[in-house]
C-alpha cells in the first residue's frame, strides 16, 4: 500500500471512531507506519488531511453509483428509485467507516468557521441527493413517480430517511436491517401518490 493511502485508511479509522481532536497526527504515524514529517509534507495539517479524506469519500461514492448504474436496466423510474435506496444501504456498509465519520459532530462544528469543510460537505450531501432526484425525475416522465412531487425536496427527504437508518445501525441504536421493508414501504408512498 503507498504511503498517501496508508494514512488516509488509518486517519479514516481513527477520525470516525476516536474523534478528530482525539486523534493526534502521532497515532496516525504510529498506525500507518509513515512517519509524521510525511504525512505534513502530504496534507500540511490534520485539517487538511480531514478534508482529503471527504473528497476520497465524494469521489469514492460517485464512483460506486456510477459503476453500479452502469449498463443497468431499471424498469420504471420507482424501481431505481428502490435500487438507488438498496445500494445506498450496501454501500453504507462497504464503506462504514466513511459514512461513521460523516456522521461526526465536528465535521458540522469545522463547517461553522471554515468554508473549505462547508462546501466539501455540501458537495457530498449534494451528489448523495442528486442520485436520488435523477431516479424521481426519470421516474416522473415514465409516470411510476407522481408528477407533483418536487424532484429535489422529495429527494432531500428520501435520502434523509435512507441516511437516519444508516445512523442506526452505525450507533448500534436499533435493528436497521427490520427497518428495511417499511423503508421501501414509505418510500413508495411518498413518490407514488396519484401516479401508484
């Protein structure tokens, strides 16, 4: 493994499970086998060490749906819709520690007073919800999606859904996995209306 990489996975561990003021660039050195004089001629701070690793992690998503969209056929706009939410789920859990450190509280405190982490986060929660407007959309021409469900607000409201469960189960808070069919359940409910 190269050493950008090697630091990346370990400060991702640690940053999502221990906290970022918890974690100290000597641990990461520590764990990574890289010393700290390379991980500062890489990323220059822990701050921006935090912020490559929300890029990898946008970057990383967009791949993953893209790749799975890719050459797949949906038969209406509400199954993908329904594929878009399964998917998520699955890579909510290939890729857990990611999505754990998204969950962070001080992700949101850094985004209060520093621009750069505001618009990473943006980006990411950006490309999360456009993935399920493209799948209300083309399920709003084909008419499996009522027409007068706003396209981006009801995504908005699909992926916070989708998300919250994700939170269950990486706090351990609930069985996330008995969730599931009711999530599809409301899902339909909500998209369908006069078209289902």
């Amino acid at each position: 493994m190269k050493k950008k990489e090697a630091i990346l996975k370990v400060a991702t561990v640690l940053f999502a499970n221990q906290g970022f003021a918890d974690t100290s660039v000597q641990e990461i050195s520590h764990l990574s086998g890289v010393a700290e004089g390379t991980i500062f001629y890489h990323y220059h701070s822990k701050e921006q060490l935090l912020l490559s690793i929300l890029r990898q992690t946008k970057d990383s998503i967009v791949h993953q749906f893209d790749e799975f969209v890719q050459g797949r056929k949906f038969d209406s706009g509400m199954h993908m819709v329904e594929e878009m939410v399964s998917f998520y789920l699955y890579l909510a859990g290939l890729m857990e520690d990611q999505f754990l450190l998204l969950h962070q509280r001080f992700l949101y405190k850094c985004s209060e007073t520093n621009a750069e982490f505001r618009v990473c986060l943006e980006e990411i929660y950006n490309c999360l919800t456009d993935i399920f407007e493209k799948a209300i959309v083309v399920g709003q021409r084909d008419e499996s999606v009522c027409a007068e469900a706003h396209p981006r607000k009801s995504a908005l409201v699909l992926f916070t859904m989708v998300d919250g469960l994700v939170r269950f189960k990486n706090y351990n808070l609930y069985d996330a996995g008995a969730l599931f069919n009711e999530l599809m359940r409301s899902c339909r409910r909500m998209l369908q209306g006069s078209a289902g």
